[in-house]
C-alpha cells in the first residue's frame, strides 16, 4: 500500500467551519453576563462604594428619639393614713420622652476617614476596571485554547493515520521479503506512540472546552478559526520605552495601588487626629410626667412638662492607655506596606510590558519561521517517501519526516495564536486594551 501523504490530512485542520460556527464576540457576550470572576469583582466594587456613604453619615445631622416608662413600689410608694399608720399607696410610674438632633461640628478624625474611603472606593474602581480589561485576555486565551487543541487534535488523528499506513506497508513489503522485519517492528512502535497522543490530544481538547465553559457559562460548540493571512503588525509604538511609559500611567492595577496609598495617607492622618479635640452641637426636646397608679388619693400628671434643651460640646482626648499612639504607628506602617505595594506592582508591570513587546517583535518571526518550516518539512515527506519507493530510503526516514511535519504543523499554529495573544497581553500591560481589541481579533475569523 502507498503512503498516503500526511499534508492531506493537514490541510484538513485548516478548513474553515461552518458559517454558523460561534466566533469570539459571541464568547465575550456571554462571558461578560456569566462571568463569576467579574461579578465578584463588581460586587466587591459596589460594597466597598458603601462606605463613601457610611463614612459621610458621621458628618452629617443626627436624629434620634427615645421614650422610657419605668414603674417603682415598695418604700417609694408609701403612704400613711390619718392615725400615721403606712398604707401600700400602690405603684409609681414615670414617662419620660424626648427627640434629639446632634451634628458634628469638628472632628478631624472624621473628615479623614471620609477622604480614605472616597480613596478606597476609587482603588476598588480601578480594579473593578483591571478585571474588566483582564476579562479581554482570559476568554480570547480560553477560546484560543480550543482552537489549538483542536488543531493539535488534528495533527495527532493524521499522524496515527500516516503512522498507520506505514505500518501496513511494511508489513506488506515484509510479508513479500522485500524489507526486513526491522521496519515493521519500528513502524509499528511509532504507530502505538501515535495512538497514544491521540488520546492525550482530545482529552487537552476536552479541557480547552470546559475552560472556556467555565467563563462563559455556556457549552461550547464549533468555534470559527484563525485564517492564513495574519497581519504581521509589529507594536506601535516601536519604542519599549514609549509603552513602559503608558502603562505606568493607565494600568489600571498601579492606578488602584496609587488610591491604596492615598487611603492609608488619610488613615494615618485620621490616627493622628485622634489627639486633638472635637466638637458637637445638640438641641433636644422632651417632656417627662409621673402617677401613683392603684393607691387611694393617687395623684397624677399625666400630661408633662415639655422643655428644650440646647448645648455645645468641647470633647478633649487626654490620655487613652496609648491606644491613640499605637494606632497613629499601626496606621504609617500599613501606609509603607501599601507604597511598597505600589513599587512592586510598578515593576511587574513594566517587566510585564517589555516581556510582551518582545514577545510580538519575536512571534512575528516565530510565525513566518514556523510556516517555512512547514513548507520544507512538506516537501522533505515528499521527497523521502518517493526515496523509500525506489530504495534510496528507510522506512526510519519515512517515519521521522512524517513526525517532524507534524511538530513543524503545530509549531505553525501554536505561533499564530501566541502572537495574537501576545498583542492583547501587551495592551492589556499598558492598560489600553478595550472591546474594540477584541472586536479586531474577531476580524481575523473565518
């Protein structure tokens, strides 16, 4: 039996899929409404947001009513009769009510922990925001995933098939004496290893699959693929430099370590005014009435007195055991762990946003290297398999051109899809990268 030729079976892997085949968008959509990484993120943005609210509401009026109605016997309701013996003159009740209105006038302390919330909210913003954008990169990761799975599915079917037919071969030409049984011992070794990749290639395809569910909530079916034609863009800006410099202002996770300063800044401040003193003004408004109640003669004034009160209060912190000191130290060093958090967070990124501009300059040769190694390594199958027709080759060198075609085809794919990944990784180190980025990948689809 001739050897059937692998790149049949390769060119398969390329063909495009159906019309109806769901392309990255269509992923995005329903990971942007079921994605349980961004709703926490949301959720936790919206928590933190309640305490701007909470910290404004300690500076704002305070209104508060109260209403008692105690009762006393025994010796406080004591009577006596005419002869001066003690009667039981029942019960004593008393009602007081009152409405009181309080507002801060000056606490220091206060206003400060007002500013750190506004600043913690802010930086819960910012990383709401970072989810956001890193929510781009993790389902194009995950759909691309798929993508290379399936491919690498692909090429591990047509090897086994390439592998296979080898095997029959020479078993066919040892079967006739025009081979030793060496070659059918060595084809089938590689046809048994092939078997095997296949199975541990669809299960990787199995795993793609369900990470991509795992975003988008949703089975995943046929998924559009990458078509031949890449744009090899290198990055604009071709300066490094010049998009260090842009992600160091709008990447959104420095922004939010940026707010976490500030807030530990207003905190320590706020620590610090716990040593000065503060003032509150009230106005309250109450009335207050008593009567025996079951005792003969009882007296009542059910009705009350009203009153108003008003007053200012000056409160003067002396001495709180040190409690105030410790916080104001507590307070600096929290604020030195968030600055150095800051610095750390600064260099990932600017490690991060060379890595992948480098990582784009390199794919684009990585991808135009790996296409001409397919091209060779299809020619090199050709050429050793009309060889091993007419003697010149060994059923080895027909094996190892077939497995060398087949690493050169998944290089080729493995290198398209990086490159497209690694353009949305240096955006997204830059902070710039939006829907429209991925709306642009989605362009590349067919």
């Amino acid at each position: 039996m001739r050897l059937k030729l692998l790149t049949l079976a390769l060119a398969l892997s390329a063909t495009a899929l159906p019309g109806h085949g769901e392309d990255l968008m269509d992923a995005y959509r329903q990971a942007r409404a079921n994605d349980p990484v961004l709703s926490q993120a949301e959720a936790q943005r919206l928590a933190v947001g309640e305490g701007v609210v909470q910290s404004r509401a300690t500076l704002l009026p305070q209104l508060s009513g109260r209403a008692t109605l105690t009762q006393s016997s025994g010796s406080n309701a004591i009577a006596t009769t005419g002869s001066g013996a003690p009667v039981n003159a029942g019960h004593l009740r008393s009602r007081d009510e009152s409405l009181e209105l309080s507002q801060t006038v000056l606490d220091l302390s206060k206003i400060a922990d007002l500013h750190a919330a506004e600043s913690q909210a802010s930086s819960q913003d910012a990383q709401y925001n970072a989810a956001l954008q890193e929510l781009f990169v993790r389902v194009t990761q995950a759909y691309f995933g798929v993508l290379t799975s399936q491919d690498e599915l692909t090429y591990a079917k047509a090897n086994e098939d390439a592998f296979k037919q080898s095997y029959e071969q020479a078993q066919q030409r040892f079967n006739v004496g025009l081979s030793a049984v060496t070659d059918v011992y060595q084809a089938k070794s590689y046809y048994e290893l092939a078997k095997a990749q296949t199975v541990a290639a669809q299960n990787t395809l199995n795993d793609a699959r369900e990470a991509l569910a795992q975003i988008t909530g949703k089975p995943v079916g046929d998924l559009k693929r990458l078509r031949d034609d890449l744009p090899m863009v290198p990055p604009n800006p071709a300066d490094p430099n010049s998009w260090v410099q842009e992600a160091l202002k709008s990447n959104p996770n420095v922004i939010a370590q940026q707010y976490n300063v500030e807030a530990a800044s207003h905190s320590v401040n706020a620590a610090r005014a716990g040593h000065l003193p503060t003032i509150s003004a009230s106005v309250s408004r109450g009335t207050s009435s008593s009567w025996l109640q079951n005792a003969p003669g009882a007296f009542a004034d059910r009705n009350g007195r009203y009153g108003t009160t008003v007053g200012l209060t000056l409160t003067v912190p002396i001495f709180s055991g040190f409690a105030t000191q410790s916080r104001v130290r507590q307070s600096i060093y929290q604020r030195d762990a968030a600055e150095d958090s800051l610095e750390a967070q600064r260099r990932q990124v600017t490690r991060d946003t060379l890595n992948y501009y480098r990582s784009v300059i390199a794919g684009i040769s990585q991808v135009q290297a790996n296409k001409a190694s397919v091209d060779s390594g299809q020619k090199a199958l050709e050429a050793t398999r009309a060889g091993f027709d007419v003697g010149t080759q060994t059923m080895l060198n027909v094996l190892n051109a077939i497995q060398t075609l087949t690493q050169a085809e998944s290089g080729y794919s493995q290198s398209r899809h990086a490159l497209i990944l690694d353009q949305l990784q240096l955006k997204l180190a830059a902070g710039t990268i939006d829907v429209k980025d991925i709306e642009s990948v989605n362009a590349l689809l067919q």
